[in-house]
C-alpha cells in the first residue's frame, strides 16, 4: 500500500514511517495539513492510505481531512482510508476526528502491534475501494463501449461531442461532424444473414481505428451508421478526412466464410456554428448524408458547399 503521512513532528514522522516500511508500505511525507491538502489534490490517485496527525501548524488535521472528504463528495468510491494521529486520547477529540471523515484514531507515543491493527483493518477499506473502483470502471466501460465495435457507443460519441463543442466555443476552435453510413446494409445482411452483417460492421470499425486521424474520434451511432468527430477541422478539411476515411472502407474487399464482399460507404459532414445546438448539429449531418445517399451513394457531402 501507498500510504501519506502528515506529521509536523520530524522525529514521531521518522518513527512512523520506519514502522510503516517494516510492515511493507511504501511511504511518503509532508509536514503540516497545508501540504497534506495541495498533495493529495496534485497525487490523490497515487495513495491507498492517509496517516494524519490531529494538530499540526497552517492547517489543523481536522481541517485538512474536511477539506479533503469534501473534495472527494459522497461517492464512496472516491474515499481513501484516514487514521487519526494525536496525543490525547480525550472522547471529545476521538469524536471529531471520527466526524472529520476518520476512519481510526491512533494514539500517541505508537505502538507497533497496535498501529498494525488499524492498518489491518483500514487495509481492508482499502482493498474494497480498489474493487469498487475496478467493478466501476468495467460498468463504465460497458455502459460507454458498443458491443460488436468495441468504439463508443452512441450516449458516449454524444458526450464526447458536446465537450469538443464548448471546447470549440471557449477557444474559437474549428470543429467538424460527419455521419458515415454503409451503403445497401440491409442486402448484406439479406445475403450473408446477421453473422456476416456482424463481421462487416467490426472491419469497417478496425479499418476506420487503423486509420485514425490524431484527435479524430468515431462512435457506433445507429445499426450501419458511425459518428465521427474531427476536430480543428473546418469544412474543406473534413471533406478531405471524409474521403481518405470513405476510400479506407470501399478499396479493399471483405471476406465472409469465403464470400468476397465489396461494399461502399457515403458520408454526410458539416462544420460546427457557436449558435447551434448539437441535436441541430447532428441533425445537419444527417442532412449531408440524406443527400449522399439520394445522389448516388458512394461519396461524400459536406452541408452548404
């Protein structure tokens, strides 16, 4: 375990982290609650366990630990276990610490047997945070990742659009969208069944990944269809993207239980305008798409040009 002590006195901070290494952690120091706070705001992903004495200079240990749980929010997952350091073993002390966010109060001078006890037990917090933290981060994964493509689904290309467009506000950047569609999907799927659709849908995702334009991000949108996010890109140059990524995708043929499968794609982009929605963005898109599918097929058209 990472654990982070705050102690302002150098001898018992000494004296504490040789226990702790004894035991097998690894330990890091600073001095006063000041510290405490602007260290585990810079590396709070980095510790497992903090040990923080209760009067210290600048900022008591109390204040600290306040201020640190209410960084952190009410989300348990987010909670790193604290033991309390002090001198005195007075209730009303106990209490406030434990009020503070505590999760063990340590009297001073430190016994070995003791203090190993309380890590035993905030060990075990530990451990269930990093599991929590695990289990959670899977859930994400599956709630923001589309299945047979593994690239996002829709609700994340979505979330991941409205942050590139406040980006785009705040910094007066240029920002393009495009919808990229698999042209007569519905006869391959006729022809080949659900399997071969499957399989043609996870190498336009690999092919699409493989040739990714840096900052370029793509998301499964609908059955056939696929989002694309160019940043930084105004309109003459999503077109040049959109045609790079359209002949990506129709050049080389696929291959479907030794069936030869050639398909094409159209492409519907538009450039994003500080006074429109997103819903008008993707709307505008799908527009261009609209289009590119009744003009043709195979090509790509940007709306307004």
């Amino acid at each position: 375990m990472n654990v982070l002590i705050a102690e302002d006195s150098p001898s018992d901070r000494m004296l504490l982290k040789l226990h702790l290494e004894k035991l097998g952690h690894s330990v890091y120091e600073v001095s006063n609650g000041i510290e405490l706070v602007q260290h585990f705001y810079e590396h709070s992903e980095e510790f497992d366990i903090l040990v923080v004495d209760l009067n210290m200079p600048g900022k008591s240990g109390i204040e600290a630990v306040t201020e640190i749980r209410k960084h952190q929010g009410s989300y348990a997952a987010n909670w790193i276990p604290i033991i309390f350091l002090s001198g005195s073993d007075a209730e009303d002390d106990i209490l406030k610490c434990i009020e503070a966010g505590a999760d063990a109060y340590l009297s001073k001078p430190i016994q070995h047997k003791v203090l190993l006890a309380k890590l035993i037990a905030v060990t075990r917090l530990a451990h269930m945070r990093q599991e929590l933290l695990a289990a959670n981060s899977q859930l994400e994964a599956l709630s923001t990742t589309d299945y047979l493509t593994n690239l996002p689904n829709r609700r994340a290309f979505e979330h991941t659009l409205r942050d590139e467009m406040a980006k785009a506000r705040r910094h007066a950047q240029m920002l393009s969208v495009a919808i990229l569609d698999i042209d007569h999907f519905k006869q391959i799927n006729d022809t080949y069944g659900h399997d071969g659709g499957d399989l043609i849908l996870r190498e336009v995702s690999k092919r699409l990944m493989a040739s990714q334009r840096s900052g370029d991000v793509f998301g499964r949108v609908g059955g056939e269809e696929f989002g694309l996010i160019l940043p930084h890109t105004n309109a003459e140059e999503a077109k040049i993207a959109c045609e790079r990524y359209r002949e990506v995708l129709s050049t080389e043929d696929y291959h479907y239980d030794g069936h030869i499968i050639k398909l094409t794609v159209s492409v519907g982009a538009c450039k994003f305008d500080n006074d429109i929605s997103q819903l008008e963005l993707i709307k505008r898109a799908d527009v261009a798409l609209y289009m590119a599918k009744n003009t043709g097929r195979d090509k790509v058209v940007i709306e307004g040009y």
